[in-house]
C-alpha cells in the first residue's frame, strides 16, 4: 500500500512460544507480516506458538530465525529499541508514534527489536539501534506485555500506511546496520590495537558509546566506505606520494 | 490529572473472568481505573480475573456492576459503541484516535462499551451510543480480542493526557560549530600526515566530502571530544598498558 516497506518485528530471546504466536496475531491484525527471530529459548517451530496465534499463521511460517541479533539487523539501516527501563544511553529516543511516522517516511527497511519477556533487552542489544522505542505508559503500574507493545507499534504504523508518502528528505539511503557494523568493529579494532580501551573494566561502556557514536550518524554506504579508507590512512604509516 | 475526566471502560456481559482482568491491566498501563460490568456472565468477583491482571487490582476492586447497559451509562454524556463488524445503522464512526479527542476535549463523561468476547454488542446495544468506535484493521485479518482492543482505546486516550510527555527527543544538544570545524581540520591534518590526499587536484574536493559527512553527524561536544581522543589514538603508536 505504501511504498516504505513494512517493519520488521525482531524477538530477540522470546521465552514462550505462546507469546511468539500472540505477537504474530497482533502483527497480522495491522498488516505487519515479517517476524525474524533471534535465538528463541525454546526452539523454532515451537507448537505453542501456532494456537495462540488464532490463525496469523503466515507471519509465523515466513518467520526467520537468527542466532544473534545483530545478525538479524543486518539488512536494516534503521533500527529502534523497544525498552521500559531507563539506560544509561545516550540516544534518541521516541514513542510509537513518532517511531512509526519515521518508518512511514522512509524507503529504507526498519526493524523494531524486543527484548524476552522477563529482562528485556540487553544494554549491548539497545546499543545497536539508532534509538529506543519507549511507550509512555502509567509509571505507577508499566505492565506492558510483549504482543501488547507489538501492537500498539503496529498499530501506529498501519495508522500511516495510506497517508504516508516518503519524503526524499534522505538524498543518499543510510547504510544497511552491516556495513556500520563493520566499521564501527574495523574501529574498534584498530583502537584495540592502540591500547584505547583502558581500564578493562570500562571496556564494554566504552565500545557501546563508540558504537552509539557511530550508529546515530546517518552515513550512507558510501559515507561509510570513505570513514574506512580515513581510519586505513591514520593507522598506516605515511605514504610517500612524490614517489609515485 | 487531565482536566476532562477518564472515560469509563464498560464491558458489557463478558464471558471469562481472565479477560476482564487482562482489560484491567490494559487500562491501568494507560491510566483508566473506571471500569463498569454489565452482567458479567460468571458473577462478580470472579477468582479468576485477580492472577489476570497482574497487579491491576485496584481496578478491579472499583469496579461496579450493572444489571443492563442503560444504567450503567446512566451518568455519560458521550457514549461509544466498539465494534468490529459493520452495523445498519446510521451513526457517527470514529476510530481510537478520534474517540480519544472527544473524550479528551470535553469535560463530560464518556463511557466506552464493548461486547462479550464472542458475540458483539447487541445492535440495540450499540443504538444507545453516540458513536461507533472501529479500530482499522487489516480487512483479512481481524482479530482483535477485547484487552487489545481495549488497550488501543486507552492508548490513544493516554496520548493526549500527562502520560503524553515523558519522551525525551532532546538529547545531548548538538556540538557548537567551531567544535566540529576543530575537529575536522584535526581529522585533515592527520590525514595529510599520512599521505590521504592525493592527487592535489582532488584534495578540495575530498575535504569537502569530508566535511559533509562530520557536519551531518550530530554529534555533542562529548562526542566530538571522543571523536578526537580516537583519531590520536590512532595515529600514535600502541600504547603499552601494562608499564603503567
């Protein structure tokens, strides 16, 4: 209907099958049909998730599995976050009202992670996203479960499906979440090399805010390109171009 | 806390006790307390409402019961009928969104209604409201149960209220410009060190490209000093840890 494609609706860890197939049911009630699945506790196909979909069958057939989320990102250039806790990271962060609007205005694939029922996503997983998708919900009573969250993502989505027209406000697409990652992990590697990360302990905080650094550029393929060959040329010793 | 009051959410013969609890709890993540039963179909209390609702006790404990469903609309100024099949009658149709701006623009009472889990409101039922309250739906896949349903009504109800506000999109504010200019001539410095220039007839060009691609990041002034903390690590030799 829309010419932005449809988000994709990432369950990292799902616990219960049955909560796979209630999140397939509240999908498919908005018109959302493409479910990735990062390591789910119990297993893929899980017979519980079939009934408790009440007949979203097709989302939980095309659902494709994934053994690491970032993994399952990969093809995305804009990735959201859903959380309830705070963190302690400094990001975007919007509701499902303006996650939708972003994602309705846009011709690049999106992906919507969600975290397992109990824990939620890990800091290192909220990391990868370029914001964090949050619900303003009653702070004396956030009870929000999983196909609950889906749906009112889907919902505000499929609010937009006829209205919205991409705007050509991006000139070049954002990098697929890949090709970042694999700067953001060629950086990491080269500051490695230099002795950056120091003390251990702050290592992984570290590495999360070079990655929130990078991730909330909004390079294109090409951009991206360009910052590797930079890093190339800063860690290389000088070229003597009059030689050549 | 908004100056126009919550709507009521009356559940008009429900069927399992779990499904007014989930209700509860859908209300309460948004803020409704008010809920009204009309004839619930296994009495009230009902055991098996409390586990359900997951904490959302309070609404439970408040609601009242009714033998129809004109005395428990007695008191409502607006009056919304959910349904999700067409009806033959001729009346206003407003979605959630819709709903939630009257309700949330007048200082009268509002009472939504839904019907049993199964059947619908009785059409002599939804003749009592003002208006007929649809959810869109994706016309191939409608199944939306009641606590969903009601959860999208108080969602959208909530949006307009003081839950509206905790989004943040205002992060760290943007680096002032003669940061980011420092840090790119930095970046270009180090560069030419390093022989990144090259042919001379290409140098003005590249800079430029450089410069679009750091100007667009957003970066904060924290960034922007991390940024450069990372470009002398580079270009520095390996620092070894362990002497100090």
């Amino acid at each position: 209907v829309t010419s932005s494609p449809q988000p994709l609706i990432v369950l990292v860890r799902p616990q219960l099958g049955q909560n796979i197939g209630k999140a397939a049911r509240a999908m498919l009630n908005f018109g959302l049909t493409e479910m990735r699945l990062v390591a789910p506790r119990d297993g893929w196909p899980n017979p519980e998730a079939g009934p408790a979909a009440s007949g979203a069958d097709i989302v939980l057939e095309k659902a494709k599995v994934f053994a690491t989320t970032k993994e399952a990102i990969a093809d995305c250039s804009t990735v959201f976050a859903s959380t309830v806790r705070r963190r302690d990271l400094v990001m975007p962060v919007v509701d499902p009202e303006q996650a939708a609007e972003q994602i309705a205005g846009s011709l690049q694939r999106a992906a919507i992670l969600f975290g397992p029922e109990r824990s939620g996503l890990e800091t290192e997983e909220v990391a990868l996203a370029n914001a964090i998708l949050t619900v303003p919900i009653n702070p004396e009573f956030a009870s929000l479960n999983l196909a609950q969250a889906v749906i009112l993502v889907a919902y505000e989505w499929s609010k937009r499906g006829q209205l919205a027209q991409p705007t050509s406000k991006e000139l070049e697409p954002f990098a697929p979440h890949g090709e970042m990652d694999a700067l953001i992990r060629h950086l990491d590697e080269q500051l490695a090399v230099k002795g950056y990360f120091h003390p251990p302990s702050r290592t992984q905080a570290t590495k999360n805010t070079i990655r929130t650094i990078f991730t909330k550029t909004g390079w294109s393929s090409r951009e991206v390109k360009a910052v590797r060959g930079m890093i190339r040329a800063l860690v290389n010793p000088p070229r003597n171009r009059t030689k050549t």
